[in-house]
C-alpha cells in the first residue's frame, strides 16, 4: 500500500500560493517560506494548553509551546485543517474556533540549524473533550494560567519556541509589557536568519 505524502503549500512574499512540497523535504537549512497555523487552546477556567514538544520531532524538539502547530493541506479550509490538525496531535475536540492574528509569520532557525519560514495565522479555541496527546508529537502538557506563562516565557525563552514568544505578546499585550516578554520577543524577532 502506498505511503500518503503530507503537502504543504509553498508561498511568495505576498502570501500568494506558488506551488506544494512535501513536508519532509520543506524544514532544512534553506526552508521555503511556506504555510502554517498554530492554535492556543483554553479551557473552561481560561486556562490555556502548553505542550512540550516530543523528542523525536524534527524542529524544535523538547520544547514548550502553545497547544499545537500544523499545516493544512493544499485546498483545505484552514479551520478545518486546525480541528484535524488537534484530533491527530492531541485527541482532542474543539469548539469556538477563532482566528486572532490571520497576518502572524515568522522565521527562526533551531540549534541545529533547522529554519521554519511560515505564514503562520493563530487561532484560540476552546477544549471540548479531554486531551489524550500522541506521544510522538507530544512529549507532555500543562494547563496554565497566561498570567503565568508570560514570565516564564519571559525569563526562559530558550526553553519555549520561538513562535510562542513571538505570539504571546501580540495575544496579551498588557501583560507582556510589564513581565519584559515585549523586550524578548523583539530581540528574538533580530536575530538574523542564517
């Protein structure tokens, strides 16, 4: 039987679709600037899911971040692409999906060397079933309160990726001033790309 080859959609600087790749030839050192997604997801106590990245994976292994990252498919809604995106990475259901920074991108490059080039738009949701994670995506999770992760990020940025840090403040800009995540972020969004 044959082996489905995961597409991602290749972009221009203008965000205009130019073509596919598959996904394993796309995170190298020379990355295509490509599409993404990553979603923030809460819980009924406003709680929002952190997920330590698995060990195995590709980019950015072992690191925290927000609830889950994915890619849609060419021609797939983006919504749906996140709802299919949180049932494979986390067993998870969820409901008011929105779109909070539809404009968000990003490039950074992973101690080894590894580049993510996205268009990445962020969506929040809300968590309609329990989290049952995939251990080769997710090596564990938390539930916190944002008020709390913003320092963490703030003071521990090695230990977060650097989408997340990027993100954070732009979600919750009155408590990334006072907590110095403003200062982090912008520092990471200067440092070079190779």
């Amino acid at each position: 039987m044959p082996q489905h080859t995961e597409l991602v959609v290749l972009l221009d600087d203008d965000g205009e679709t130019i073509g596919t790749a598959p996904k394993a030839t796309v995170h190298t050192r020379d990355t295509a600037l490509h599409l993404a997604f990553s979603c923030h997801v809460f819980d009924a106590q406003g709680r929002i899911l952190v997920t330590r990245r698995a060990i195995g994976k590709l980019t950015w292994p072992g690191v925290w971040t927000n609830s889950f990252c994915g890619h849609p498919a060419p021609d797939e809604d983006m919504r749906e692409a996140v709802h299919r995106r949180a049932e494979q990475e986390l067993g998870l259901e969820l409901e008011s999906v929105e779109l909070v920074l539809p404009d968000f991108r990003y490039r950074a490059t992973d101690a080894a060397g590894v580049v993510e080039n996205e268009i990445c738009p962020v969506f929040r949701a809300v968590a309609a079933s329990p989290v049952d994670p995939r251990p080769e995506e997710v090596g564990e999770y938390q539930w916190v309160d944002p008020e709390q992760l913003i320092p963490a990020v703030a003071h521990t940025p090695w230990a977060f990726s650097p989408w997340l840090t990027l993100q954070l403040p732009l979600l919750y800009p009155e408590h990334a001033a006072h907590s110095g995540l403003a200062e982090t972020a912008a520092a990471a969004a200067a440092v070079p790309a190779a």
